[in-house]
C-alpha cells in the first residue's frame, strides 16, 4: 500500500511509478493517506487509468475527487484540477 500526503500531489508518483500502466490500462491503488492538518491515517481507495503519456483519469470516491491529472513524462503530476498546478520559471 502506496502513502498518500494529502497537501502534496508529489506521493502520487509513487503509485504512477509503481503501477507502470501503458496507455489504455487502469488499476486500482488503495492508500494510507494521510490527512493534514489533522494528521489522521486513513485507507484511501483509488484508481488510475492512463489516458496518454502525459495524462491520468484519477479517482479518489472517498474524497469526491475525480479528475484528468497531467504528468512529466518523469511520472511528477504537473496539473492536479482544482487543486494545485506547477509553477514554470520564465
């Protein structure tokens, strides 16, 4: 079981890593997560499908959260909707 930080979207590699999905493929990948600032574990029941290199259809139905998040091609989320996005120096 992978750790989730729920106020970082950096832990989401380790199950992009992890599961290594081709394009088209999808599994499911139940977590610790980590609440903050409650600091409280609990199970997370998630699911990734990789949409393209570049993208996830990521679910997370404990928390109501279903979105389309980007990747590096590293496996670093870069566009977590609603949430967070990368900063690009210019």
């Amino acid at each position: 079981m992978d750790l989730d930080l729920n106020f970082t979207p950096a832990t989401n590699l380790i199950a992009i890593r992890r599961l290594a999905l081709n394009t088209g493929e999808a599994a499911d990948a139940p977590a610790a997560w980590l609440d903050f600032p409650e600091m409280r574990l609990a199970k997370l029941a998630q699911r990734y499908e990789r949409l393209s290199v570049e993208q996830y259809r990521y679910q997370a139905p404990g928390v109501h959260y279903a979105e389309i998040l980007d990747v590096s091609g590293a496996g670093f989320v870069t566009r977590y909707p609603g949430l967070w996005e990368m900063e690009t120096l210019q």
